[in-house]
C-alpha cells in the first residue's frame, strides 16, 4: 500500500506543488514589483512639473511622502544630464545608496536587480518628461532585495509547511480508509480462513468491505458450501457403500449357512417322519397313563420340535426372488397381528398398536414381511412373560420406522449385534435355536432395511426397522 500507492501519490503531489510554488513565487515577486512600477508612474507626472518649474519645496515633500511608503526603500531624482538633484531613503546609517550619476541614454527604463552602494535593490526607472514632450530628468523607486527575497523565503517555508500537514493528512486519511475499509475485511477474511484451517469447515467470512472483497468472501463462502456438500454426499456415498458391504458379508453368510441349513433339513426330514410315525403306531397300542405312553408322548414332542426346527432351516435357506410392490403399513401389521392374536389371547397379554403415520406406505414383498412382524410379535410376547407388547410405527422424512416394544427384560448391549447372527440366542438351551432372528435380518435386508435393538421405555427390549423412502426399482 504505501510503496505502490502512497509513494506515488506523494511524488506527484510533491512535485505538483513544488511547481505550483515556483509559479506562485514568480506572481508574488511579479506583484511586488509591480507596486514599486506603480508608484513611480503615479510620481512621475507631478515631479516632471516640479522639476520643469524649479519648485524644490515641491520635489522635496514628494520624494519624502514617497519615501514613508514602507515598501519603498528610496526615492532619487535625477536631472536631465543625470545628475542625482534630490533624494529619500530609509538608509539607518546616513549613507545614501544612490547613483551619483547616470547615463540616461544608456540605462534601461523599467525594473532591475542591482547592487547600490552594497546593496542588493530592486530598482525601477521611469524618465520624466515636461510640457513640451522633453526628457528633464529620471524617477528611480527602489526597494530591497532582501525585503522580496525574506518575503518569497516565509512564502515558501509556510507553503511547504501547509504541503507537509497536507501530506500527513492525505497520508492519514488513506491509511486510516486502508485499514477500515480494506484492512479490517481482509483480516476478517484470514480469521475466516485460519478457523476453517483449523477444521471448523462450518465457519463462513463475514462479507464486508469494498464490493471486490465482498465478492471474494462470498466466493469462498460459497467454496466452503460446495466443500460441505461434496463432503456430505461423500460420507452418505461412504455410509451407503459400508451398508452394502455389510449386506453383502450378511447376504454370503446367508448363503452359506442357507446350503448348510438346506442340507441338514433334508437329511433330517426323512428320518424325523419315520420317528414320528413308529411313535405314534406305538401310542395305539400303549396304556392311557402308563410309562411308555410318557415316554413315547416325549419323544413325539421331541420330533416335532425338531421338525419346527427343519421347517425354520428350510425357510431360512429359501431364495425365492421377493415380490416387492406398495403396501401401507396398517395392512401389514393388522396382518401380522392377526396371525398372533390367538397367543395373545391365550396368555391375556396387552396388544398396543400406536398408529402415528395411518397412511405411511412401504414396497415390500407382503408375505415374507408379515411373517418376520409375526415372528418379532412371537418373540416379545414370550419376552414379556405375558405383560405388555406395543407395536407401531411414524413417517421418517421419506422413510417409515416400525417398532416393536415390550416389558420383559431388556437385551444385554453386548448381544445387540450378535443377536442377527445365525444359531446365536440368548434363550435358554432348548427354548431356541437362534435361527428365527436371523430369518427377520435376512428379510429386512432384502427390503433394503435396517434392523436394530435397544432398551424399551416400557422396561424391555425393543425392536426399530427403519425402511427407506420411494420405490424400489
């Protein structure tokens, strides 16, 4: 700022005054000369009188009256032949710095520096004429040239002094602009920027200033926005990217535990019927109340049990393709009550339902989602110990999110994830077989979904599915 625009603003000025000093110089000094010009013509016509008519008393009290004017240093009447006659000066020491004689051909009529008697004077002659047009004598007005010369020296020094005041102001008031105008915003700016440096990506620059450094705080604030944005899309392409990856690790599990399953289940479904049926031929033969009755009733339980557990393999590994299509989800969990109203009803359990979004839709395939909320109503029922299950659901932006409450006994947070895995179950041996969660995962997934556990308010587990926004390709 000041080698760029101060310094060159200050030469031009400085050397625009100087030259605006120097012309006024020449006008003061060209006026001060002028006033000595003045008064010699103005004396010029009545001394020309007295001095044609030999009136001295005459030429005595002019030149004296002249010699009072205090910018006149001396007056000195010379005689035709050139010859000083009379004259009045302000010399202090009596000596009389005039011409003796002058040559009046010769010597210039107008104004001239010269030096008289050691004195620098200025001097103007003016010839005096009489009646009949002829020269009797020379007018010389003078003044000192130090009185002009002292006069244009405090003409300079004041005008320099007003140039170095008007330097400090100019330098002052640009300085001062600088620093308030441009200055300030553009520290503003750099704060601005050290904050976002610093990782504060949501900071923004206020945008003040000159209309240029408004424009450049807007453009990095818009920078800053566009950073954001790319950012956001970049961490949902990320968490989106790592939601597959867990549904693909999930969907290969699936798959492989799905072969498996399938293999044991028609291995086992042979022989499990045979078991069953020698069972109960047996039964027909046996006492009411005896001890082989009790023993061959167990064994059928036995069987069935294994035979849920063969039909659940079974269902676990079927892949067949899903028929998506809009379904609201008042039809579904009425449908998925339905099917467990009986157990309910049984246990005299309380059944909510909290409607929060009546008209909230979802793509689903209708029949795998209603069995995977029958089988989570199922599992809260028995969580319960008979008590208090409430299902419901409200719009999420786009999205719907469905849940399942109940007041048993919360999860462990340690199980929270584990609980999707396949054969993992928290129930007692023999009351599961850690197969039925695993199922509901998989057919989440297959919704595009995401299922998670967490600590009821009604004092158990509880059961969230969030399902996403618009149709589903």
């Amino acid at each position: 700022m000041i080698v760029i625009v101060l310094v060159p603003l200050l030469a031009v000025f400085g050397v625009g005054g100087l030259i605006a000093l120097g012309s006024v110089e020449r006008r003061v000094e060209a006026r001060m000369k002028e006033e000595i010009a003045l008064i010699a013509r103005t004396l010029r016509a009545p001394l020309a009188r007295s001095l044609e008519q030999r009136r001295d008393n005459s030429l005595d009290r002019s030149l004296r009256s002249t010699s009072q004017i205090s910018r006149v240093y001396g007056v000195y009447l010379y005689d035709a032949s050139g010859t000083l006659i009379a004259r009045a000066d302000q010399s202090a020491d009596g000596v009389s710095p005039a011409i003796a004689s002058l040559d009046l051909e010769k010597e210039r009529i107008g104004g001239t520096y010269r030096s008289m008697d050691g004195r620098e004077v200025y001097s103007y002659f003016t010839p005096l004429t009489g009646s009949g047009g002829q020269n009797v004598g020379m007018l010389q007005v003078t003044r000192r040239a130090s009185e002009i010369q002292d006069y244009l020296a405090d003409l300079r020094r004041n005008v320099v002094l007003i140039m170095l005041g008007i330097f400090a102001l100019f330098v002052g008031i640009v300085l001062l602009g600088y620093h308030f105008a441009i200055g300030r915003p553009l520290n503003r700016l750099a704060e601005a920027m050290d904050v976002v440096g610093g990782g504060d990506v949501g900071a923004r620059a206020a945008a003040t200033g000159p209309a240029e450094l408004r424009t450049l705080a807007q453009r990095f604030n818009s920078m800053l926005a566009g950073i954001a944005e790319r950012d956001a899309v970049l961490e949902r392409e990320r968490a989106e990217q790592a939601r597959l990856e867990r549904r693909l690790r999930q969907s290969e599990k699936s798959a492989l535990v799905g072969r498996l399953a399938a293999g044991v289940a028609h291995e086992l479904g042979a022989p499990l019927s045979v078991i069953d049926g020698q069972a109960q031929r047996l039964l027909r033969g046996a006492e009411p109340g005896s001890k082989e009755q009790g023993m061959l009733l167990g064994i059928r339980g036995s069987a069935e049990r294994m035979a849920t557990i063969v039909r659940q393999l079974l269902g676990f590994s079927r892949e067949a393709a899903p028929e998506h299509r809009r379904v609201t989800m008042q039809r579904l969990v009425s449908l998925a009550a339905a099917d467990v109203r009986a157990v309910f009803e049984k246990q005299s359990a309380q059944f909510e339902v909290v409607a929060a979004s009546p008209e909230a839709e979802i793509d689903a395939d209708e029949g795998r989602m209603r069995e995977a909320l029958a089988h989570l109503l199922r599992n809260a029922l028995q969580a319960s110990g008979g008590g208090r299950v409430r299902i419901g659901w409200q719009q999420q932006g786009a999205g719907v999110r469905l849940f399942i409450e109940n007041s048993g006994r919360p999860i462990p947070t340690q199980d929270h994830k584990r609980i999707f895995e396949p054969f993992y179950t928290t129930k007692e041996p023999g009351e599961g077989s850690g197969l039925g969660l695993a199922i509901v995962n998989a057919t989440v997934a297959d919704h595009g979904a995401e299922i998670a556990v967490y600590d009821s308010p009604l004092g158990g587990a509880g059961f969230r599915i969030d399902f996403p926004g618009g149709d589903r390709a």
